[in-house]
C-alpha cells in the first residue's frame, strides 16, 4: 500500500548567519523594520515539503505516491526522484513556470527565516484522475502548497475515505479560519511545529484540549526539544529530540520526522512509536547540510531509537 504525499516540491536555497536573528531584531522596531543578515555560505538543493517526505519515505522503505507541481526547470528533479523509486506519474509539469523556491537563512542558535515564491506550484491542478489510484493508498499526507489545492486535496481524501494527516505549515496563513477548521475536522491528525500551533490555535480559536474535541490527534514539533504527540485516547506523548551525532542544518529534518510518523501510522504501530521512529529518522537529516539524505540503514535508524528512547521498535513492513 502507498502513501499519499502531496505538497511543494521544490529547490531550496540555504544561507548561513554566523551570528543571532534575535540580536539584530528589536520588537520596539518592527514599524520600522529593515534589516540585512551577510551569509558567507550559499548553498542550493533539491527540497519541497512533499518531495522531502517521499523521499525520507523511500528511505524507510515504503511506497509514496507523490502529488505536486514542477517548471520547466524540474526535470532533472523528477529524474532524481524516480531513480530512487518515487511514483512521480502524478507530479504536474508547467513549462510557463519555474518550479518553487525557498530561500532559507539560518542563525547560529538554529532559527530560521524564510521566503518561499511558489512557481509553477500556483497555477498547479489537482490530477483529475486520482480514482484509479484509490486501492493503492492506505495514508494520505497534505503539505502546505497551492492554498486551494491543500483544501481539494484534504476533500479528495475525505470523499476516498482515505485517513489523512493535515500539515498546514507556513500556509496556516495563507488559508482562512473556516478552512483550517474544516480541514482540522475532517483530517485524522494535524501536525505542525510550535510557531505553527501558535498561529492555528489562534486562528481557530482552540487550544489542546478544545482541538481533541474537533480531531483525535495532534502533533506539534518542537526542533531539538523533541515532540508532543496529543492524542484524545492517550493524552500527550512528550518525546525528546533523538540526539544526532552532530548538528550541520536542521532544514528538512521536520519532514523526516513526518516520513517517519506515517510510516508507522501505516504500519499500524502505537503513537508513540511513530513519534520514536520520526525523530530517529530527523535526526539524520540534521548531520547534514541538505534535506535529502543520500543514504539510510534502516537498522541504524531502528538502533538510534532504541538508544535515545529504551524501547526497541518493531520492523517495519
């Protein structure tokens, strides 16, 4: 069975501050806001929320069917993703267009700032076939994209009867309050990382223990502090970051951990273990500059796990 993935793909572009974001923005100053940050590293990469998800999903040995809008210049990265065995029949191109990019400055304390221009990804389509793919898919996961393609996609899965997971990220801004509330209803988890709850919870107007009334599972990420998996049978889940050996660029890793969260989802394992496996396959994706980890052993993906948390996880399917 395949897991449904659809978002941006993208190239990312990575620049490094060597100093703090905090200590150059004063909150007395923001009417007045102009600021400069010198990067003396630029590095560019293949990325995309849903690209980064199919391909940690790869990586963990299972089957995504990825959805999404690339440019004229997304070739060579469709390639890329097939000859690591990523469907990419239903990845739209759009020769009018360049295919998304997100420009990522990144402080030495680990904050980031990010612009993203969507590219051909704005003028994207839901693929009108989808149907045929229906058996095959156990999960979905929606991404932030194409603000009203994040919104068919949810409903697609809905009419399928396809359980799905809602990962608003930066376009909890960009939708509106009745759209998030809509999608947070009738998705069967939400995950975001704590800037992003902060912004949902806001704007639907629901805390924790208010959202548990509206869906069953939340999960908020919270970078080198871990996670907190909320979930309406089994309370909250506090996780700590599983430790990586060094620390280069976190930029991807909170895709890798969503890669790891539905694997395990689809593999019908407890809610903590997919938190376990989540972590353990982000804290890969840290040790490196770059969201797309070349390689993975699954036994040392299994084994970091096992260390951080005490807790052997099964094999995965």
């Amino acid at each position: 069975m395949k897991i449904l993935v659809t978002g941006s793909i993208a190239y990312d572009v990575l620049l490094q501050y060597d100093g703090s974001f905090k200590d150059a923005i004063s909150a007395n100053d923001l009417d007045s806001l102009s600021v400069s940050f010198f990067s003396p590293h630029y590095a560019r990469h293949h990325g995309g929320t849903a690209s980064n998800i199919a391909w940690n999903l790869r990586l963990l040995n299972q089957e995504p069917l990825l959805v999404g809008t690339v440019g004229r210049d997304g070739g060579e990265y469709i390639v890329l993703l097939e000859e690591r065995g990523i469907s990419c029949n239903r990845v739209e191109t759009l020769d009018k267009h360049v295919t998304a990019t997100a420009i990522i400055g990144t402080d030495s304390d680990e904050r980031q700032i990010a612009f993203f221009h969507p590219g051909a990804d704005a003028h994207g389509a839901w693929p009108a076939d989808m149907a045929d793919d229906r058996e095959e898919i156990a999960w979905g996961i929606v991404g932030p994209r194409n603000a009203s393609l994040m919104v068919k996609a949810g409903r697609w899965c809905v009419a399928q009867k396809i359980p799905w997971i809602f990962d608003p990220g930066q376009q909890i801004i960009a939708l509106s309050a009745d759209e998030l509330a809509a999608a947070v209803k009738t998705s069967d988890g939400v995950v975001v990382n704590a800037y992003e709850w902060s912004l949902l919870s806001g704007k639907i107007g629901a805390p924790v223990d208010a959202f548990l009334k509206m869906n069953p599972l939340l999960v908020i990420t919270h970078g080198e502090d871990g996670l907190t998996i909320h979930s309406e049978k089994e309370g909250a889940i506090v996780l700590p970051a599983c430790a990586a050996e060094h620390t280069v660029n976190p930029t991807g890793a909170g895709d890798a951990l969503r890669a790891g969260f539905m694997a395990g989802l689809s593999a019908g394992w407890p809610l903590k273990q997919c938190g376990m496996l989540g972590a353990s396959a982000a804290s890969f994706v840290v040790e490196q500059e770059g969201p797309l980890v070349d390689f993975l052993d699954l036994n040392d993906v299994l084994g970091r796990a096992e260390v951080t948390y005490g807790e052997a996880l099964p094999p995965l399917p």
